[in-house]
C-alpha cells in the first residue's frame, strides 16, 4: 500500500471521528401546562436550544432562579420563548414563584 | 388586644366562608348557568381583594401577589365569559354565588379597616383562606354540578392555577408569622 493511500485513508478517518464528535445541536420543548414545567428536569448538551411553550391561559415566565442571569420575560398565553443553553440552571416563574424547573448539562 | 380581635375576625370570615361552602358542596342543585356565575363570581371577589391590596399595601410581596391575582382571574374569567358566549349561555344569580358575594362585602370592609403591616397580614391570610375554601367548591361543587363538557373541563384546568396560588400565598404568609 502506497504512502498515499494511507494518508488518504488516514484523512477519511479522521474527518469521519470529526463528525461523530460534532453532533448538530438538538431542539428540546418544555410545556408550561397546569402550571407546571413539563418535564420540570432536562438533560441537554451546551449549545443546544429549550423550546418554552404555554398552554396555560395564564402569562408565565422563564427566569434563572439563582442570580436572575436570564428572563424570557412574559409568555403570554398561547407563546413561547426559546434559548441556546450555555449553562446548568435552576429555574422559575418569576409570576408563580412555586413553579420551577432545572436544566442539566450532559 | 384590639388588633388580635380585628384579625380574628378577618380570619373568622374567612373560615365562614370555607365551612358556607362546604355545606353548600353537600347539597349541589346548581345548573350550568349557575355554576358559570358561581365561577365569575369567585374570580371576581379575588380581583375585588387584590385592587384593596394595590390601594392599602406598600409591601413588594403583597403588591406582587395582588398583580398576580388580579391578572390570572381576569384571564379565568375571559376563559369562562368566551365559553359561556359559544355556548349560549348566560350566568344567572344564585344563592352560592350571592352569598359568595355578600360575605366578601363584609371581609373587604374589614380589610379596608386595616392599615400597614395589620392589613398586609389581614390580605394575605385572607387569601390563603379564600383559596382553599374556593379549591373545596370548585371540586366538591361547581365541577360535580356541572353538565356541559366544556364547562367542566375548564373548571377541572382551573384548579391546579388555584392550588399554585394557595402554595404561592402562604409562602407570602410565612414573612408575616
């Protein structure tokens, strides 16, 4: 087998574990119904994006527990609000302060 | 000595009304149109409660709250009037939604009457009371008597919104112990 043709083998291989490494980002949902986060525990890779949707006919919110880093501000009935995780959080709605959900990092 | 009377007396309303409604639960012969207005007019008093606290109250807890109420009965109650108005159906008077009323007349009177903390203190016990008594007729009352589908289905969504706000009440209730 030729220099070359290892080199070339080699080049496929590596852009091949490339690609297995480097997942596209996935979309998660989280439905705000009976007021409630479901599931109120989720589990995402950084980079990927939560899908806050309300199904209540009460406004909601999405807001970083901890040192209020981050708000949707308020999702109407019937809205939704998205973000790119870059970081584990505990939240809450800030409206209804008992409702509460976590984002882990894998 | 006065102050404790004073509140009290808040409470003693409050629990009235807790043990009006459960003996009301006991004996349910309201219709859909009833329990429409039953359902309208518990929404409304708590609206009715929460404009005294945006008046009287200067604690941030307490206003928080009251917003809250105010905002989440209104949109019940634009649930409930959009149902009604495809339904063809108009909310008609009763006993249970005019004793409902009535005793919330008294209580508002009383919680007009108090001022700063006593009144903060007044509002919110008031609401950790009014919120259970009303959770106690919406599922031993208002959801059994209701015939209409639809109407019972938006009752039985209302009640965990109830719940949160009971939980949300007496966590505000816990800074005035």
């Amino acid at each position: 087998m030729s220099k070359y043709c290892i080199c070339f083998i080699l080049t496929v291989l590596l852009f091949a574990g490339c690609s297995s490494s480097q997942e596209k980002p996935k979309a998660y949902t989280v439905e705000i119904k009976d007021m409630k986060f479901i599931p109120d525990d989720i589990t995402v890779k950084q980079g990927d994006t939560i899908i806050w949707v309300n199904h209540d006919m009460m406004a909601h919110d999405v807001t970083e527990e901890g040192s209020k880093l981050w708000t949707s501000s308020i999702i109407p009935s019937g809205a939704s609000w998205k973000m790119e995780v870059t970081a584990a959080a505990n939240y809450y709605c800030s409206i209804h302060v008992v409702m509460k959900g976590r984002i882990r990092m894998q | 000595m006065i102050k404790t009377l004073a509140s009290s007396g808040i409470i003693t309303l409050a629990l009235s009304v807790v043990f009006t409604t459960a003996s009301l639960a006991q004996n349910p012969k309201l219709n859909d149109a009833e329990v429409a207005s039953v359902a309208v007019t518990a929404n409304q008093i708590d609206i009715n409660y929460a404009a005294v606290a945006k008046a009287k109250s200067k604690n941030a807890d307490i206003l928080k709250f009251a917003a809250t109420m105010s905002n989440d009965h209104k949109a019940v109650i634009a649930q409930a009037v959009a149902l009604v108005t495809k339904l063809k159906v108009t909310p008609k008077d009763n006993a249970v939604s005019k004793k409902l009323m009535a005793d919330a007349e008294v209580t508002k009177k009383a919680l007009l009457s108090k001022s700063g903390k006593a009144f903060d203190k007044a509002y919110i016990d008031n609401e950790v009371a009014y919120h259970k008594a009303v959770i106690g007729a919406v599922e031993g009352l208002l959801i059994p008597s209701s015939k209409n589908a639809e109407l019972k289905a938006l009752l039985e969504k209302v009640v965990p919104a109830l719940k949160v706000h009971l939980s949300h009440a007496e966590m505000v209730q816990m800074n005035f112990k």
